[in-house]
C-alpha cells in the first residue's frame, strides 16, 4: 500500500506536527508529509517545517476578501500535491465548505478533551477550572461545526490529586503525540469506516 498523502493544518508551537513528522521519520507511520498550513507567519511551526524540509504555506487571512478565498487557493495547492488526508494539529480557524466538501470525510482532527466534553479553545483550562476527574484526547473527522465530527478515537487522562494545570497539559500533550500519529496509520491501512455518527475501527489485516 502507498504512503498515505498528508496536509498538516497548524497555528502554534506544532508539537503534533513534530510527532507526526517523527513517526513518518522512524518509519512508524507510512505517510509523507506533503504540505504545512499555517495562518500564524510567526508560529513556531513554520521554523520546524523548515528544519524538517517540509513545504510551508503561510499566509495572514486578514490579507484575504474572505475565508472562501484563502482556502480556494489552499485547495488549489493541496489538489496539485495530491494530497489525501488533511490533519488539523492546532489550527486555529473553522473550515468551510470550499475544503470541506473536497475532504468530506478525510480532514481529521485532534482535541484536547473527552468530547463532547470541552469543546473549542482553552479545552485543557475548561476541563481543570470545571473540577473533572477525567480529561483525555479526542480525534475526529471534521465536519461544519465546533469539534463536532464523528470520533475516530479517544483516549482518557486521569487528573491526578497531585497534578497541576502545567503537569496536566504535558499529558494531555504527550497523549495527543501518541494517538494522533495512530489514527493515522489506520487511516493509511484502510481501517477505518464511517457511518454516520458510528466510526468502526476494523482489525488490522494480517499479511499473507
């Protein structure tokens, strides 16, 4: 099976696109990165895609008629790449029909809650300040609304008596790190079905 063709969509410090720029690296995950986006010129992620040899695509929105029109020009690029899998790691904006119906049912996201649990930003603090005893990471597909997607998978993180909202974002983070970069591995081995709300993860096939 091909490597799996991959856009990764980000705002900030990218520390999920480092984990899946490694996977990809240690040959933990057969995909190719193919493309950053990013809206921040200034983010952090823009230098580590540099090191890594990745093409960029930087732009500032408020440069743009409207949100329609920077994202026909991503869809553009993505189209020439070849590209297969959008994967939203911070990407700070929602995504209208002009990428969306496109990648209907192949742009995914990660989120730092149990949804539907936390919605939108500040996902970690929302979860701490509300007293929870269980938080967790969530990745999904995305669809029109707020982290509304169906969920591909999700994976728990108890808060601990002793945590602090520092301690507990280094394991949310270190989570997101983790599952991300196996969701899409199964994405790339064809093990996953949407249907309706329902995503069914299928068994990994054994080789002949």
């Amino acid at each position: 099976m091909d490597p799996l063709r991959i856009a990764i969509f980000a705002s900030g410090s990218g520390s999920n696109f480092q984990a899946i720029v490694d996977a990809v690296t240690a040959g933990k995950l057969e995909a190719t990165v193919e493309l950053l986006v990013c809206d921040r010129p200034k983010a952090r992620v823009v230098e580590r895609a540099g090191r890594a040899g990745i093409r960029a695509h930087v732009f500032r929105p408020k440069e743009y008629a409207s949100k329609e029109a920077y994202e026909t020009e991503i869809a553009a690029l993505l189209a020439e790449l070849g590209v297969e899998l959008i994967v939203l790691a911070g990407y700070m904006r929602i995504i209208t029909d002009t990428l969306l119906a496109p990648y209907e049912g192949r742009m995914i996201n990660v989120h730092p809650s149990l949804l539907p649990a936390f919605p939108g930003v500040n996902a970690i603090g929302q979860a701490w300040d509300h007293g929870v005893k269980l938080t967790g990471v969530t990745v999904h597909v995305v669809d029109g609304g707020l982290d509304s997607g169906p969920i591909i998978a999700q994976r728990a993180v108890p808060i601990r008596e002793e945590d602090t909202l520092e301690t507990l974002e280094a394991a949310i983070h270190a989570t997101e790190h983790e599952l991300l970069p196996q969701v899409i591995g199964w994405i790339q081995a064809g093990r996953v079905r949407l249907d309706g709300r329902h995503v069914r993860i299928e068994e990994a096939t054994k080789p002949q």
